[in-house]
C-alpha cells in the first residue's frame, strides 16, 4: 500500500507494533524442551490480547497462528505437539498480522539457547546483509539492485540465497504490489520502489541450498540441496531518504 493519510500512518505502525513485540517476546519465552505448539499458543494469546488476527491463517488457511521453522526446514513450519524444541535448534519465527484492516509482516531465526551447531554465522549474515538492504532502499531505487546486493553480500561469506522467496508488498493485505523483491539479481524486473510505500523486505540466506521444496504436508519448505537457513524481515516505509522501520520493536538487530 501506499500510505496517503495519518489514519493509515497510524494503522501500519500498530499492526507493525504488534507483530515486533509479539516476535520478540515469542524468541525470548522460546526454550530447550518446549514444543513448537506451545510457542505458538503463546503467540496466539499475545495476538487475541491485542485484537490482531493470523495474517497466514486470515489469507491461505494456515494451521497454526504463527510459522515456526526447525533447522533444516526453510520456511512456513507447521506448530505442532510433537516437535520438541533442542538446545542449539536453529529456529525461525515468522509473525504477520492484520489489525483494524492494516496487515504487516516480520520474522527472525535465532538460536534457541547455546549455539553447540555452530549456526550463529549464518544467523549473522542474515541479519546484517538485512540491515545493509534496508538501508539502502529509497524511493527510485530499483528492486533488483537490492537483491543483487543481497546476493553479493552472501556470497562474500560464503553462503547462497534462496531465489524463490521473496520479500513484497504489504499494508492493505499480506502480499501486494509491488510483488516479488527477490534475494538476488532479477535483471527482468524494471520496477522502483517508490516513496510512502509498504514493503516487507526479507533475507533468505543459505548454507547450501538455492531453492524452497514443499513436503509432503503441503506446507513446509526444506531446501532443494539441504543445509540450513537464516531469515529475517522487516517491514517498512520508503522514503526519499532512510526508510521507516515499521516493525524495529522487534529487536532483531539487538
């Protein structure tokens, strides 16, 4: 969406509210022993005290309030009673919302306790090549010059991207114009960002991996080639200048 009133500026920063403090508490109550069910009912009870609504449950029917992702699963995982959560699980959070009509979008992955698999690094590419796009986007910039600097940065550490998911629009629902914002060089894509637009900007950093595979639950994503995955989103608006990060209450770069 395109943010043309106060009402709307106010609307995109309580959603965005919303779905930081709710991933960051859900990372912070996160523990070795717990099922990935009770972090999401956790999220649940968070979201209804605030009146938000699941954005992937409102839009595709997703089951379970928030996606919780374990290790070598990508993206889109499933809460579920049986799986236990591990000292040193890499784990990922994606929270999306909407409130009072307004929709945004934020996750991280971090390590649940202490990191005995050695996944900090990719954590930390992650989120630092997050923070070097984010901050480079204002309105006239194109989209796939971001992604090729997301590309190029991961590669300099050694890691790949996932080029089938992508950052994107969002405010009025969860996925809108200007579509994919993809995490490396599209050189077919001519589109700008543009001032006092919503976007949802996310990194999908890679051990090994280039592209998201469904299983067999028809929602979970792995990696074509294995190995693991970092994630991290924000939400934000464009400006002429520095962004505005919608979701910063998130912590992720703390």
């Amino acid at each position: 969406m395109s943010i043309s009133s106060e009402s709307e500026r106010i609307g995109m920063q309580r959603v965005s509210e919303v779905v930081a403090t709710t991933l960051k508490a859900m990372r912070d109550y996160a523990k070795p022993g717990m099922t990935t069910k009770q972090l999401d009912d956790y999220g649940r009870a968070l979201f209804e005290a605030s009146g938000a609504k699941s954005a992937p449950t409102l839009t595709y029917g997703f089951p379970g309030w928030t996606c919780i992702s374990l290790n070598g699963e990508v993206a889109h995982g499933i809460p579920a009673d049986d799986r236990v959560m591990q000292e040193g699980d890499l784990v990922n959070v994606d929270v999306s919302a909407m409130l009072d009509g307004y929709w945004a979008d934020n996750g991280g992955s971090f390590v649940l306790g202490r990191d005995i698999h050695g996944h900090q690094p990719l954590i930390d590419a992650s989120k630092d090549i997050l923070w070097k796009a984010i901050h480079q986007i204002k309105g006239g910039v194109r989209i796939a010059d971001i992604g090729k600097l997301i590309e190029t940065e991961a590669k300099k550490r050694g890691y790949t991207v996932i080029k089938n998911l992508t950052g994107h629009g969002v405010g009025r629902s969860l996925h809108e114009e200007p579509g994919e914002i993809a995490n490396y060089y599209d050189r077919f894509n001519k589109n700008r960002f543009k001032k006092n637009t919503v976007v949802a900007i996310e990194t999908f950093i890679s051990s090994r991996s280039t592209i998201a595979l469904t299983t067999k639950d028809g929602w979970t994503l792995v990696g074509n080639k294995g190995g693991f995955v970092a994630q991290h989103e924000h939400t934000i608006v464009v400006t002429d200048g520095q962004p505005v990060i919608l979701t910063q209450q998130n912590g992720i770069w703390n």
